[in-house]
C-alpha cells in the first residue's frame, strides 16, 4: 500500500513538472512571435518592427501612417540591402513585421 501511494504521488509530481515545462515553451514561443503585443494598442500609432539588411533593427513607433521609406530611413539600409521587392513609396497603415533581404552573394 505504501508503494502505490509513492507511485501517485511521483506521478502527480511528473504530470506537474510537465506542465510547468509546456506552460514556459508556450510563454517563450508566444512571447517571440507576438513581438509586438507588449505595445498597448495606441490610437493613431503605428508600430514596425525591422531586421535583416539594417543598421538598427528593432521597433519603431509612428504616428499613424508612414511611407515604408520613412521607415527605411530611420533603421539605416545597409549597401548589401535589396529592396527592389519591398516598394518603398508604399504606405504603411497597421503594425507589421520587415524584413529587409540582403542581395545574393553569389553575383
């Protein structure tokens, strides 16, 4: 009788530890791929987060809607940058993720 109450007890502790396990991966991968969610929803605020071919990656805040140019600007486009596929001259309206894709280093 003592051993199987060690066995429920060993097994509610496992089923505990998983559940901590699986509770700190959700955290880390939701916490990764909603970058943007620790920004309170701010009227008239747009926010952009940049990486790839940038001096300064990272997020950035602007009034309402802004030119991807704008954007281009203030992260600072490195020469190995390509950005003939991005259309600089369109207009930015909601929060989004850029990446900025670096050209082929083959040619």
């Amino acid at each position: 009788m003592l051993s199987k109450k060690i066995s429920e007890i060993e097994w509610l502790a496992f089923l505990s530890f998983v559940g901590m396990v699986v509770t700190l991966i959700s955290i880390s991968i939701y916490g990764r791929e909603k970058k943007l969610l620790h920004y309170p929803k701010a009227k008239n605020k747009v926010v952009l987060y940049i990486n790839g071919a940038v001096e300064n990656p990272g997020e950035y805040v602007f009034d309402k809607s802004i030119f991807l140019k704008e954007l281009l600007e203030k992260a600072q486009v490195k020469k190995n940058a390509n950005i003939k596929l991005l259309k600089p001259d369109r207009k930015i309206y909601k929060s989004v993720s850029i990446y900025v894709p670096f050209k082929d280093l083959k040619n």
